[in-house]
C-alpha cells in the first residue's frame, strides 16, 4: 500500500495489526494475517514465473488495443514511465448496459 496521506497510512497501520497502536490496545478492527509456510513456498516458485506471466498479458492487451481500436470504448492508458501489467483490461463504455448485453448475447459476461 502507498499512500502520501497521512490519515489513511494511520489506517492501514491500524488495520495490518488488528488496530493496535500498541500491545493490548485496540482502536478498531483490524486484521493480522500470517503467511504459512506452505503458501510461502508456493508463492516463491511463482514468484519466478511472474516476469514470464506478464509479457503474456502485455501482448494480450496489445491484441485487445488493436482489436478494439476505434470501436468507441475508453481502453487503458499507459502513462509514460509506467509498466502496466494488465492484471484485469478495463474499459470504459457510454452505455455500459448496452455492451453487457451485447456481450451476453455472444456468451461473454462482464
């Protein structure tokens, strides 16, 4: 998490620990989540995939660019010294309805 506020790096500080400010003293509720060791090993292997895993979203989201160019959708930007990953490619529609059930129509849900 990032953030140049400090109100909200108060909360998240809170929140990672349970919100406690201090041992034994709770200001909301919050989380602690631990990471087992299992999960940590499995996170490690992916871990060296994950360069590999987003060229191949990059050059899907390329292919969308191309294909969905002109058709009127608002598709991601990439500022300029950014890299973006394309985790999820969103795009903005003027009727958001019309396009969900156009898509619907051809079996694709939004």
């Amino acid at each position: 998490m990032v953030t140049d506020d400090p109100d909200i790096y108060e909360k998240i500080r809170l929140w990672r620990n349970h919100g406690a400010p201090r041992k034994y003293y709770h200001d909301l509720v919050g989380f602690n989540y631990r990471m087992d060791s299992l999960t940590g090993a499995v996170l490690s292997i992916k871990l060296g995939h994950l360069e590999a895993w987003t060229e191949i979203r990059r050059a899907r989201a390329g292919l969308y660019r191309e294909e969905l160019a002109g058709c009127g959708l608002v598709l991601p930007v990439e500022p300029a010294g950014a890299r973006h990953v394309y985790h999820l490619f969103v795009v903005r529609a003027a009727d958001r309805d019309s396009l969900g059930a156009f898509l619907a129509a051809r079996g694709l849900r939004l």
